[in-house]
C-alpha cells in the first residue's frame, strides 16, 4: 500500500520515537511510505525541539497560542492537499493533535481514507494541565478529528471508551497499545554487566525511566527509602530529564538518600534497552486514566517485574501476581510495602519477569504488529464496500 504518515511532530522526544518506529514498521512490511510535517533537523539533540511552539506557550496569551496552532492547520491543510493529489495514497495515517482538523478535513475531501493514532484525549489534557483559552473550538476540534477518521485507533480500551463516547461507532475503533521493537528490547542483554557500567554492582536496582513530570510521583519512592526498611542493596535509578527533576534531587538532599539514589539525566534512545537491563525493578508510580506508557512495554519487554498503579489501562496489560505488581495502595507506604516485598525476593521477580516478556508475543505488542492491524483493517474495509 501506499501511505502518507502525517505529523506536527518538531522535537526529538518520545512522540519522535513513535513516529520513527510506525514509520518503520509500515516500510517493514512492505508499504511506501512518504512523511508529510514539519522537518525535524539532524542535528536537533535527542530531547529537544519544537522550541518555538513552546516558547509561544509559555510567553505569549494561550488565545493567541492557539490562533498560531490553528493557523498552522491551515498551512497543513494546503500542503497536505498536494501530496495526497500528487501521491495518491491508499490512506493517510496521522498522529492526533488538537487545533489540527487539516488531515480529516483534506481526506473528506478527496475521499481518501484516514487513520487516525490517538495517544490522549488532548482537549481534557489540556484542560486540565495548561487550560485552554478556546475551548469550544478546541472540543470542536478534537471531536471532529475523531468523529470524521476512517478508522480511529487509541492506545488503550479506556482511551477508546472515551472515543467513542463522542459518537465514533465501535467498528471504527481498534484498540492498539504502544509497541517496541524485539531486537532491541529483550531480557537477553547481561543485567550485571549492564550495573557494572553503572558503577551498581551488586545493587538491587529499583528503576524509573522518562520525563520526569510531578504526577509521575517518583517523590513517593524517594520517600519510600527515608520511610521504609528496604534492604540495604536497594538502590534508586532515576533516568529522565524534565521539570521535575530539580525538586527530586532536593528531595533527595532533604531526606538524607543522596547515597541510595543515582540521577543518570536524560539517555538516548538508543541506549535506552542498556540502561533497563540494568534494573531488578520497574516503576511506573502513577499515570493518567487512559495512557498506553511506552516504559511499560519497554519494561514487559525486557523481562522486568512492573510496579504500577491499580488503574483500568494498566491492568489491560498487567496482571497481579503474574506479570507484574498492581497497587492497590499507591501511598508511599502501600509503595513500600510492595518494594520491600519484591526486593527480598528474587525469586518472586524472576517469575513475574519471565511472564512479563511472553506479554509482549502473547498480546502483539510491537510496531509492526500494530503497523500490520492497521492495513489489515483498512485492507478488509476497502474490500467490503
């Protein structure tokens, strides 16, 4: 099949990584694939980009923010027409963005059918943590990408929920949860040589890795080493850059752990499988109602008992005693008690870290499995009618 992957990605970050891996994965499978956004430089830093979006957020009134977003929709809109009139695609496939209507206005148009990729409900997001200076417009916005999508595909059954809610028919829905790719993620990379290069030998290694936000709450497993009696070989491993790194490390100072936690700050990519190897335990403290964490399946992957929260999206892919440890109690003494737990038994993190992996095979969770769903369905759509 022929495809344009279109996209208002600027930066080198985790929305980057997706788009690189389904880019891939479509190729992979033997599609022609052409990408359709902005130009994201070679030389732009892994973490970075997209600087003058985000200094429009942060500096100028959210209205006008959101003028500049819609304008560029505009732009988008024009380009995109002449790709899909030149290119003649057999779909268009896009990443959601809200302000952005460009892709299912254009495919309307021409009569060219549009996947839509849904990470999160951008409109309540926003909403919640920045607000939104042109909120009808915005939920406009945001049902119509949805409402008008050929085939919408959300990153979780609790994301898909909402979708449809807004009157998307479930034929139109497939689930697809973020993937990996099991070259690169796998338990089989040496777990002791990974903590020598860490300088961690011999450490039961508890591990967080991403941007580091306040509702991640990694504060609550800091707090769990100055409250709790974690045996003396437990060791924090915090690898991520972002806002909320600064009040971590002062909280680390304040609570007198300095020695039992180890800041690596942002990691590549493509280092990102080493640096998990390194870890006896996953963390993923806290997340959003209706999120597909890509550490998580980065974690299944590499073989890795998962500590997480009791939430519905987290528990269409873990389950309790058997790939992983559900929290029912996300306080840092419920935190605590399941640390302790999983520290002094090894063999009870081995057993949840070898059904961890099978996850992976047995729920389809890679890029090309998901790249494959998507031109199967479009596939047998196109055929009925």
């Amino acid at each position: 099949m022929r495809i344009i992957f279109h996209h208002r990605i600027r930066s080198r970050d985790g929305q980057y990584v997706h788009l690189r891996e389904m880019l891939e994965a479509f190729s992979a499978i033997g599609n022609e694939v052409t990408l359709v956004g902005p130009r994201i430089k070679d030389d732009t830093a892994f973490g970075h980009g997209g600087s003058a979006i985000s200094w429009v957020r942060s500096h100028l009134p959210k209205w006008f923010g959101e003028i500049v977003e819609l304008c560029y929709g505009v732009w988008a809109a024009v380009r995109l027409l002449m790709f899909v009139k030149s290119y003649r695609p057999d779909f268009v496939y896009e990443r959601f963005n809200l302000f952005a209507p460009a892709g299912v206005l254009v495919c309307r148009l021409l009569r060219v059918p549009i996947v839509m990729e849904i990470n999160a409900p951008l409109y309540e997001e926003r909403l919640a943590n920045g607000g939104l200076a042109l909120k009808k417009l915005a939920r406009w916005s945001q049902s119509l990408s949805w409402r008008w999508a050929t085939l919408c595909c959300p990153v979780s059954q609790v994301l898909a929920n909402s979708v449809m809610a807004t009157g998307v028919p479930a034929e139109r829905v497939l689930v697809r949860h973020n993937g990996i790719d099991p070259e690169r993620y796998h338990p089989g990379i040496d777990r002791e040589s990974a903590k020598n290069a860490l300088g961690l030998s011999g450490k039961c290694v508890l591990g967080f890795i991403g941007f580091l936000r306040e509702w991640h709450r990694v504060d609550r497993v800091i707090e769990v080493f100055a409250t709790t009696d974690l045996p003396p070989e437990a060791h924090l491993l915090i690898a991520g850059d972002g806002p909320a790194l600064p009040d971590l490390r002062n909280l680390c100072r304040e609570l007198q752990v300095e020695d039992r936690v180890t800041f690596l700050g942002l990691v590549h990519w493509r280092d990102v499988p080493e640096v998990l190897a390194a870890f006896d335990i996953a963390l993923q403290p806290a997340v959003t109602a209706y999120a597909s964490p890509l550490k998580l399946i980065e974690y299944l992957a590499c073989g890795l008992p998962v500590v997480a929260p009791a939430q519905e999206n987290i528990q269409e892919l873990i389950e309790h005693g058997r790939n992983g440890w559900v929290l029912e109690d996300s306080s840092v003494n419920g935190l605590g008690l399941a640390l302790r737990r999983l520290c002094s038994d090894s063999e009870l993190r081995a057993r949840l870290g070898n059904a961890a992996a099978l996850t992976i095979q047995e729920r389809e969770l890679t890029w090309t499995a998901n790249a494959r769903a998507v031109v199967a369905k479009i596939s047998a759509d196109a055929g009925a009618q």
